[in-house]
C-alpha cells in the first residue's frame, strides 16, 4: 500500500495496449491499493489506471462521488480486465488528466456505457453508467489502449490550459 | 536559458510556419508553446521559444527577416517577462456568451471580468450567421482571483448580459483529473 508516482506524458508507454491481469494474484490486489491510494493523495484525481503508475497492465480504479456532473455514481470502483460492451450517444466536454495535468481538453465520449470486468474478489461485474462516470470510465479505458485524450481533441480549439495546483 | 516571445502577423499563405519556425531551427531555438490562426485572411502566430545561443532579441529577428520579406511579415521578438498571473490560485471558469451582434459586448463583459478581479487567459469570438442578422459568439476563460467564486461572476455577468440583450452562461474550467 503506497501512493506512487504518477508518469508524465513523456513517460506514458505510448501507443501500446497494457497486458491482461488474467487470475488475480496478490500482486494485482496490491496494485489495486496503490491505484487507490494514488487516487486519494491528489484532491482532483478521480480516477487512475495502471500504465500511468508505470504497470502495464489492464486495471483501473475511479470514484467520481459527489462530482457536479455525474448522475450514476458506483463510488469507489477496482475494476480488473475492464471491456467495453456497449457504449451511446456523445458529449463534448472537458477533461483533464494526471498524466497532463497543465492542459485539459474537449473529447467526445458516450455518456450511457456498459462494461465488464473483475473486482478486486475476483467476480465478474457488468456495470451500467452515464454522464461523468462513463467519461471516466472510457478516459481510463483509453489508457489501457496506450492513449490520452490528447489523441481525440477535435482540434488545437479543444486545448486548453490548466492551471496545475502545485 | 534566454526564452522570447515571437508575434508574426500577415496576410495567409502556405509555407509562413515552415518558413519561420525553419528560421528559427537553422539558429537552434527550440519552440515551446505556440497558438497560430487565421482571422479575416490574415495569418496571425505567436509563440514562445528558446534560444540559448542567442543574447539580443534582434538577432532573432536578424534570422528572420529573409521570411519576413519574402512572405510580407510583420514580425516582432521580446524577451520573455515571466508572468505568475496563470498560478494566482483561484479557480478557472469558462464563460460562454451569445446574442444578436452589436457593439459593445466583448468590452462590457470583460470589463466585468476585470472588476471581478479576474484575468481573461483565453478569448475566442465569431461573428456568424446571415449578414442581415449576424449573430455573435464570444467565449472567454478566466481565471478567477483567490477567493473569487464561480457564483459571484456568474451573477454579475447574468446582470451585464440582461443588459445587453445576450445569453451568457459560466462553467468551472478546470474539471477533475483522471
């Protein structure tokens, strides 16, 4: 259980899928932790996936309770192996990340998803979401697939700074 | 390090940014950020660079004043002045405001903005729809002084835009990290 450093965008492994978790071991439910704690120790962070911590592996972590625009909110969520089944209707709006955290940007995102994965006991979850929380969740997921949100900006319009809280 | 500013303006055609930027390569400056658009035909960069092998801003424009003739641009190199305004520390929303066109409503709202304590980091506008009724589209960032709420500027421009017969709505402008 430890707060860990999270990469920049010069140290993403870009480009490059993150490998399945497959059986969960010890080792992923330490992960799990981690992400978790990385998550609680910045105020702004609501969400982290494992390649930003630098393991290249497929689980993320959000909690997006009490955000201004989430509707469907399933608090804290360790999800392992995570794939999008289903995924409606779009929304442009801005998002930031931890990895960039001096730019935000304008993407377009499904806002109602659905998606399967593992916890952190082991069992399958399908997990049904909307508005912020599916922003999330498909920010995270694209970080599992070697991407930012710097590859889906609609143009240099959609970028804009942030001020970085130091 | 010695980090300038670089404003280029001038009427729009192809191959200004290789020419500048291929300028300022061949004496090792490298580029940080950079904004470039088009407004009204006319081509309009600015960027802020680094150049550790040069001491005088006019060496800068001395290396680009071959593009500068050949593509009629007016260029302008500065020493950067570091400003801490962007690090104030207080929140950052982005303002939205639309109506019938008509003089007056970029001045009045930032005047707003202003009196708030708040600094325009960001501005956008657009004049669109029909000649006969051209609409305005105006969209502004700002960075709220400490202590300054996203409600407090809100209202205040809600009063301003009533006045003026537009629509205006304010949104937070950093969103949560992910």
């Amino acid at each position: 259980m430890s707060v860990r450093r999270v990469l920049g965008l010069a140290e993403l492994d870009r480009g490059r899928p993150a490998l399945p978790v497959g059986e969960l071991s010890s080792d992923a439910r330490l992960l799990a932790q981690d992400l978790i704690d990385t998550m609680r120790a910045s105020p702004a962070c609501v969400g982290l996936a494992a390649p930003q911590i630098g393991v290249p592996l497929r689980a993320f972590v959000l909690d997006v309770s009490g955000h201004r625009k989430a509707r469907t909110v399933h608090g804290e969520l360790v999800l392992f192996d995570p794939e999008l089944l289903e995924a409606q209707e779009t929304e442009v709006a801005r998002e930031g990340c931890m990895s960039v955290p001096d730019l935000t940007g304008d993407v377009a995102r499904a806002t109602r998803i659905v998606l399967r994965g593992r916890d952190v006991a082991g069992a399958e979850k399908v997990i049904r979401t909307d508005a912020f929380e599916a922003r999330a969740v498909l920010h995270e997921l694209d970080h599992l697939d070697g991407l930012v949100f710097l590859d889906r900006l609609a143009g240099p319009g959609a970028l804009h700074a942030r001020r970085v809280y130091r | 390090m010695a980090r300038f500013s670089l404003h280029a303006v001038g009427v729009d055609r192809p191959g200004i940014v290789a020419a500048v930027t291929g300028a300022l390569a061949s004496i090792g400056a490298n580029l940080e950020d950079s904004r470039m658009t088009i407004l009204g035909g006319q081509f309009s960069i600015m960027l802020v660079l680094d150049a550790p092998s040069v001491a005088d801003a006019s060496l800068l424009e001395e290396a680009l004043a071959p593009a500068s003739t050949e593509l009629d641009l007016l260029i302008a190199v500065r020493p950067l002045v570091e400003s801490a305004h962007l690090d104030a520390g207080g929140e950052m929303a982005v303002v939205s405001v639309h109506g019938a066109d008509h003089p007056g409503i970029v001045s009045r709202m930032a005047g707003e903005v202003a009196a708030a304590g708040g600094n325009v980091v960001d501005l956008a506008t657009r004049v669109v729809g029909e000649p006969e009724m051209p609409g305005y589209v105006m969209v502004l960032t700002v960075a709220l002084a400490p202590g300054s709420t996203l409600e407090s500027l809100s209202e205040r421009l809600a009063q301003a835009a009533a006045e003026l017969q537009v629509h205006c709505a304010v949104a937070p402008g950093d969103g949560e990290l992910l």
